[in-house]
C-alpha cells in the first residue's frame, strides 16, 4: 500500500509497505483507511503481526472499528480525490460525539436537527443559524407531470418537482459522514440527499424515477402522480423487497397505472432510483398522521418515514424542504430544475394566535417573568407577539376580536400603563405550524417554566427527611456483627398466628396483639408481637431436613397495640443449635453452649457503645437504660431456653435471644 510521505520506517523507495487484508470488499487500486502500527481503536493496539510468513504492517478499518458506525461487512473505500497520507480524523471529523435523544410523541418538531438547534438556542438565549439557499431558477420546461390529488382531507399538501440529465452516483464524503453518524447507511447521492434533509428538517421526501411512471392518459406524453386509495387487492413491491397485499383503505401515490408508493411510509422497487436513472421526481408532502399510522401497522412496516408522520407534520414548509433538497440535488447530482414547483395544497391552514397572561404564569409556576423575558423566550421558540389584549381563553383566528386599553396607551407613546379592574392582561403570540402540540395557555406556560428553569421555583417547605441516617446506621451495624459470627439472616412475614405465641406460654388476652380484619389465612390472623416464633418455625423447617447446625437471626419491626395508639419498635432475634464452626473430618465441631452466646451477645454490646455514642443524641442515661434492658434480655434468653427444651426434648435447641 502507498502511504505517501507519513513517517513509517518500514516503507520502501515506493511509499509502500504490506498489508494483509482478507475483507470481501478488498481490491486492487482501492483507496483505504489504513492504522498503521501503534494506532489505537478504542482499546485495540495495532501491532506488526506474521501471517503465513508474511509481516503485515498494519490493519485496513472498517467503519465499526472507527467508531462511525456498527457496520462491519467490509473496509472503508475511500474516494480517489482523497489525498494520500491524509488523517481519518480530518476525513471523518474525528474524535466526535454522537447524542441518542428520546423524543417524546408530541413533540414532531424535534424529529429534525433544526428543531433541535432552536430548542438549545431558546434555552441557551443564542440566536438560531439557519440554512439560507440560493434562488431556484428551472433551466428549462421540457418535462411535464400531471399532479391529481383524490384525497385531501388524508393527503393536506403534496408538492412536486422534476428534474433532468441527472447524475446518480456515490455521494461526496462529508455527506456519508453525515448519514453514517446519523445512523443511515449511505445508497447513492439522490437518496442520501433525501435522507440528509429528512434528518436536517425533520421532514421527509421521496425521489422516483420519472421514466418508470405512467399516465393516466397514454397518449398525454407524460407520466402522472395521483394521491388515492389502494384498489382492494392491489398489491406492491416495496423497496426492501416485500410484496405487499392492500386492503384498500390505504392510502398511496400512484402514477396512472399502478401504486408507486405506500404514502409515507416506502416507496415502491419498480419505481425506486437506480444507476441508470437520468429524470427523476422530488415528492415533499404532508399526510394525515392517523392514516399513516394505521398503515404502518397493518402491514407491520415501520420506516424513519412513518415515524414521523405518525406524529404530525407542518405541511406549510413541504414547499421550503423541497427547496432545500433542490438546492443539493443541482449541487450534487449536476442536475437541471424543469419547470416550476407542483403545488397541490387544497386548503390552507389558519393562522392561529393563543393568549398568556403573565399573572397566571406567577400563580401556577410560583415566580415572574417580566414581559421581555417571556417575549424573548418564545421567539427564540418561534412564537411571534402580536399584541396585548384582555384575555380570550383557548385558541383564536382572529385578532379584531381581542382588545386592551394597553394598545390604545401604545399608540399614544405611551411606555407606563394604567391598570383597571377589569383588566385581565395578556399577551397574544401566534403559534407557529410545527408547534402542532401547543393548544392551550398552559402549554405556553410549560414552555417558559421549561426554559427560564424548574430550578427557580421558589422553595416554599423543606424537604422531609424520610430517611433516618443514624437508625439505618445502627441496624447495618448490628446486622454485619450477626453475619460476622456465623448467622444467616431471615426475612419472614409480618403477620404471625397468635397460637404459635401461646404455645410458648403466653396469655393470648394479655398480648398486645393487633388482629387483621381480613386476613388471607388462620395462620396470618395478626401482627406479630415477637420475632421468636417465626425464628423457631425456620429451625424447625431445617432439623427436619437434617441440618443440624444452624445459626439465624431477623432484625425486623413488631407491632403492639396500647391504649394511646400503636407501636413498632426494631427487635432483634437469634436462634443457635448444633456446632459453633462447620464440621471437619480432622477435628469435631465444638457445640454452641452458653459461653459462646455470651461472647455473641458482648460483641453486640461493645459494638453498640460505638454506635451510640456516634448518635447526635446520646445520652449516658439513655444508653444505661438501653444497657439494662439488653442485660434483662439475658436473664429471659436463660428462661427461654430451659422452657424451650421443653418443646424440644431431644435437646436439639441449644440457645436462642
């Protein structure tokens, strides 16, 4: 491979030096994208490597190992203007910063980079650059196209241009680089051009190959595209190869003969670009985005097409896209314009103008915006004022109708208005097309407080604290010195059945005991009032699968009732039997006696001095009565164990606490 002048030691005479490449698409005399030993690819470091005997000097990328895309079928080809030598990061504009954004379905004019750049520029206060195209002037009016639109309430404005001596062929690199970034993969520069501007505006075209459509009329001379319904049973091809069968409430583009395209949705094969095309028509419409979705979801065919029609689009920039797209196709297919725009546009939509009243900003959002602020963030939007006026609620087409003596005070040069009783001051904007979700006085309101900051919504109460740092503290202390001496944890329900209580010796009327009023079962009747019998119940489960040495515990709430209300205070429970370390065969376990609990229990309590005295509220007596009850809790553990063996006569309970 020549490399040009790039420094490389192992270059000969020639600027060459060998690479082994075993990609499908590898050829001879083919420009390539080529990382010479020591590049790094993410965390890949190329190194000189010996295939069957031959130093290979490097690795021929493909787009994925760039980082461009995910494609990974072949290498880069390159085109042959590109100067030899010349950087990858220059070429791809490289290292770059690709953003996945989630855009919620209301919000179509976000389905564009534009629309994107003017919601940034209104939150960042910046002024929004816009693409400004040259005059179009057609070269000539040789070609003609009929234009029939049989269904305008499902197809409000179709336009149409038509071209000749087209060039189809690969598109300029910085037009791939531009796709592959986005996701798309480069055809050729009609359909990447399409594409391009689909992704710019948010709004998208089709292109058909003029000499494959037909008339209505053959004897006009010249082709037809008619907007209507698919005939029951008609069926298309589609260009990613599937045939389709319609139903007949679809709607289609068709020429005079047959169906040439699902509207919004895909084009048909037939009719689609190829090399060999040479007269091509640009399609820029609009669709009712209710028929499109039913389409698309009848014949399971999602397309970045039907994505965003679905969600409504303004039909008064289709002329302004097409344009758009017109000014690249003369750039980049050498193309000549013929003949002026076809503009099927059955009615025309009404302006239409919303109020906003400062004061109900403040009321529902809880601060002020001073009428500049409020100008200045919606026609950055591209909300335009119109004027002030009492306020009419809901959307208004006719600004006569709206009056304030504010605009009387205006004409007579004044700065300072009055305010009267009556006055319900407001401010009058008109709502531009791609705002399809703005409706409502409270969506101008979202819009403000979305710009200006939820961060600038005053504070009226603190936040509670419903979260006890030093309490969690606590149990996640006890918990590891439990865990650390051998213990399991056990999680067991909150309800309990009070018969398990008494079988431990207790009065049930003398119990706290709360009782459900629709319990799921007689074993789940009540809150519990102690962890013991739960506990007792797991050993039990496991002496009688023959495990013999277990350790649990359960940090957990009980629940009493007294007479001034209710109460859950944290308890914590153990339950021992068996040997204090696992069994070996070199050496028999020790078993679990009084002393080893005792050194348990000690631990709790040397660790609890620590975890007390780091309490913003220790207190020594409050820590001397906690110590009491602990050491009360001894002398019960004692009396539990010798009433417990006798639930337990063959002495498989050794302790519990």
């Amino acid at each position: 491979m020549d490399i040009g002048d790039r420094d490389y030691a192992e270059k000969d005479d020639d600027n060459c030096i060998a690479v082994i490449c075993g990609a499908p698409n590898c050829h001879s005399g083919m420009m390539a994208a080529l990382a010479l030993p020591g590049s790094k690819l993410g965390e890949l470091e190329i190194k000189q490597a010996r295939i069957r005997g031959i130093v290979s000097n490097g690795m021929l990328c493909s787009e994925r190992e760039l980082g461009i895309s995910e494609n990974h079928a072949g290498i880069i080809e390159l085109p042959f203007d590109v100067a030899i030598g010349t950087s990858v990061n220059e070429l791809y504009a490289l290292p770059d910063t690709v953003f996945e954004l989630e855009i919620t379905p209301n919000r179509s004019d976000l389905l564009g980079y534009i629309g994107i750049a003017r919601d940034l520029c209104a939150k960042l206060t910046r002024d929004l650059k816009e693409h400004v195209g040259k005059p179009i002037e057609p070269a000539s009016a040789d070609l003609k196209l009929g234009l029939a639109n049989r269904e305008p309430e499902l197809c409000p404005r179709y336009t149409a241009r038509v071209f000749q001596n087209v060039r189809v062929g690969e598109s300029p690199l910085w037009l791939k680089t531009a796709l592959i970034k986005s996701g798309l993969r480069p055809i050729n520069n009609i359909v990447d051009i399409t594409n391009f501007v689909m992704l710019e505006t948010g709004h998208p075209l089709h292109a058909f190959d003029y000499d494959k459509l037909a008339a209505v009329n053959p004897d006009q001379g010249y082709p037809d595209i008619v907007i209507r319904k698919a005939h029951p049973g008609e069926e298309m091809v589609a260009l990613d190869g599937r045939k389709y069968a319609l139903e007949g409430d679809e709607l289609v583009i068709a020429d005079g003969q047959k169906a040439s395209a699902l509207a919004g949705v895909m084009g048909s094969e037939f009719s689609g670009i190829s090399a060999q095309t040479t007269r091509i028509v640009l399609e820029c419409a609009a669709f009712h985005p209710a028929s499109i979705r039913k389409t698309s979801y009848k014949l399971k065919l999602s397309t970045d097409s039907s994505y965003r029609f679905e969600r409504h689009l303004a039909a008064e920039y289709a002329d302004a896209v097409s344009a758009r797209a017109t000014g690249l196709i003369l750039e980049l297919a050498q193309a000549e314009l013929c003949g002026e725009l076809l503009d099927s546009c059955p009615a025309q939509a009404e302006d239409i103008y919303l109020g906003l009243r400062p004061s109900r900003f403040s009321k529902l959002i809880g601060f002020e915006l001073s009428d500049s602020e409020i100008k200045a963030y919606l026609g950055r939007l591209g909300f335009s004022f119109m004027q002030y006026g009492n306020h009419i609620p809901g959307i208004i087409s006719d600004l006569s109708q709206v009056y304030c003596h504010h605009g009387e005070e205006m004409k007579l040069g004044k700065t300072e208005f009055t305010e009267l009783e009556d006055c319900d001051h407001s401010h009058y904007y008109k709502v531009p097309p791609y705002r399809k979700d703005v409706s409502r006085e409270a969506d101008l309101i979202e819009e403000l407080a979305r710009l200006a900051g939820y961060d600038k919504v005053p504070q009226k109460t603190a936040p509670q604290q419903i979260m006890d740092r030093h309490a969690y503290r606590v149990r996640k202390k006890t918990m590891d010195w439990m865990v650390n001496w051998g213990c399991f944890e056990t999680l067991n329900y909150s309800f309990c059945d009070p018969r398990q209580m008494q079988d431990l010796g207790y009065e049930l009327d003398q119990l706290p005991l709360i009782s459900l009023v629709n319990p799921q079962s007689s074993n789940q009747s009540a809150m519990r009032v102690s962890l013991v019998p739960q506990l007792l119940t797991n050993l039990a489960y496991n002496l009688n699968h023959a495990e013999r040495d277990v350790k649990l515990f359960e940090q957990s709430r009980v629940y009493h009732k007294s007479a001034v209300g209710h109460s859950e205070p944290m308890h914590l429970a153990a339950v021992f039997t068996g040997t204090r370390e696992p069994e070996h065969w070199q050496a028999k376990g020790t078993p679990i006696d009084f002393t080893w609990v005792k050194g348990c229990l000690e631990g709790l309590l040397t660790t609890s001095v620590w975890i007390l005295h780091s309490s913003p509220q220790f207190s020594p007596i409050t820590y001397l009565m906690k110590l009491s009850v602990i050491i009360r809790s001894l002398s019960a553990w004692v009396a539990l164990v010798e009433s417990s063996r006798k639930c337990w006569p063959n002495g498989e309970l050794t302790a519990a606490f």
